[in-house]
C-alpha cells in the first residue's frame, strides 16, 4: 500500500515590525517578532507516476508557479534527486493575508521532501533554500519562534508566544506586500528596542510601544483594517495590530471567554477567523499514514 506523509503548515503573525532602511536590491531592512497561529493547511504527499499539485482551488490548481511547486523546483535546480509525487492540499490559510501561508506551505514541501526522499540537507541549509523563495520561509524551517532582522531571515530564536489568546481575522480581501513597502518610509533610529519590549515589557504595555510601521502605508487605502483593530479593541484586547504587511488583524486577549466572544462576532459577520490558546506551540510533526 502506497504510503501518505502528513503534515501541518501553520500560520504566523508578527509582533511588532520595524522597517529600517530600503535596500538597493528592492528588499527591507526590517526587525520584527513571528509567532505561531492556530490556523493551518494541511499537507499530504504520496508517490506517484508524475508529480501534481492539488489545491482543490480551481485558481490554484490552474497554476504551476506557486510556492509549493518553486519549493520541488528549487531542489531539482541544486541537484537533489527527488521523486515524482502526488500532493495534496487542504488551503485554509487565507491568501494575500499576511500569515504566511504560501511560505509555509513551501516550507513544509521542503522539510518533506528532504524526509520522504532522504535527502539529508540539514536545517540551516534547507532554511538557506527556503529564503530564495521568500523572506519568511526560514522562520517555519525553523519551526520556533523568532526575533527576525536583515530582510527577515537572520532569526534569533526567542520564545515570545504570547500566553493569551490570540484571534485573527481575515477581511475578506488581499493586501499587497509590494505597494505596503513602497508606500512606507523606513525610520533607523528609534527610541526603543523591539527586541527589549518583546522580551521584558508587560502585555499590556504593547499597544502604546509595539508597532507595525506598514500599518501607516495599508490602513489609509484599506480602512476596514482600522476599523478591525479597533473593533478588537472594543472586544477588550489588551494589544491589536495588523499581521505583516496585512490584510489580518490580530488581537490578543487575557480571558477565554472574552476571546471566545470576539471570535464569534466575526464568525457570525461571515470573516474567516481564527482562534489561538496561550502558549500555543505548533507540532511540525511528519506523520506516515498508511
């Protein structure tokens, strides 16, 4: 019987982000926090005659440039023999919302592949192939949770899961990473650490020192995420910002009930949403199902 590996890609959001200079090469300088989130495709891969990718989205499945399939190319391009496989995957992670989902989902071919097809390409290397695809690959080789500076892949393994609940909310349309950059203005010199607020200042201190400074460049052109950071607000959470260079919200609750509440506010209004217990730690697990 034909064996399945499974495994779970998951979401991330970023605590804080800081972009400090714009680069020659069209990349940021950044510093930002990534954290993990309750919110996850679901990847399963089998041997086959030849390889195929199916989303079970017809955009998706149409397509023959997305990470997952960049991911196999980039291991063929170095050489590694891999085998023809047939993939699977449950896409639950919003597009274009800034989670992460297409870096995860290349990030979680590459760790299984590498296991599948014995390759033997060690973690830092594998996280090496991974920033070529994206500058957030690395974060989910990693699979912990980082202080991230450069371009976003030199990270700094920190734990700053935050220990409250955590719901995100998707608006129901995409955010472009490339005009959020662009219309930003990088400041160097701050008056404050990330990494020391991150690591020492109390949860309820974040919403009058923590930023995400692509929030001034979105928010004017997509205000309903303005208005979702102060609806979280409203639902009494202690910090709300926007998830990378957005179209997610995020806000991070003390209570279970009252993260229950705003969960199911935004369920009932029809926005895919999600809901994170505290300390969440993500099992990156391959499992083999037979």
């Amino acid at each position: 019987m034909n064996t399945i590996w499974k495994s779970d890609a998951y979401a991330k959001i970023n605590l804080g982000l800081h972009v400090l200079n714009r680069l020659e090469n069209g990349y940021h300088e950044i510093e930002t926090g990534f954290v993990f989130i309750e919110w996850i495709d679901e990847i399963r891969m089998q041997l086959a005659k030849t390889t195929q990718v199916n989303y079970g989205n017809q955009l998706l499945d149409n397509r023959q440039d997305t990470l997952i399939h960049k991911a196999l190319e980039s291991l063929k391009k170095r050489g590694f023999s891999i085998p023809e496989l047939k993939i699977d995957v449950k896409k639950r992670i919003p597009i274009g919302a800034g989670l992460g989902g297409g870096s995860s989902d290349a990030a979680t071919t590459l760790r299984m592949v590498n296991q599948i097809a014995e390759l033997g390409i060690k973690p830092d290397e594998l996280a090496e192939i991974g920033a070529t695809l994206g500058a957030d690959v690395p974060i989910f080789i990693k699979g912990e949770t980082c202080f991230a500076s450069g371009i976003g892949t030199q990270l700094k393994s920190i734990d700053i899961q935050p220990d409250a609940w955590i719901v995100t909310v998707y608006p129901n349309f995409e955010a472009s990473t490339a005009e959020a950059y662009q219309n930003c203005y990088p400041e160097s010199e701050r008056d404050y650490s990330l990494l020391e607020v991150l690591s020492n200042q109390e949860l309820d201190e974040w919403q009058y020192l923590l930023e995400n400074d692509l929030e001034k460049s979105v928010i004017p052109f997509k205000p309903r995420i303005g208005d979702f950071k102060d609806q979280m607000y409203d639902f009494g959470a202690m910090y709300s910002a926007m998830s990378g260079s957005g179209s997610s919200v995020f806000g991070l609750f003390e209570q279970d009930f009252v993260a229950l509440a705003a969960y199911e506010a935004f369920l009932s209004l029809n926005y895919p949403v999600s809901i994170t217990k505290p300390r969440f730690k993500p099992d990156f697990t391959i499992y083999s199902l037979i």
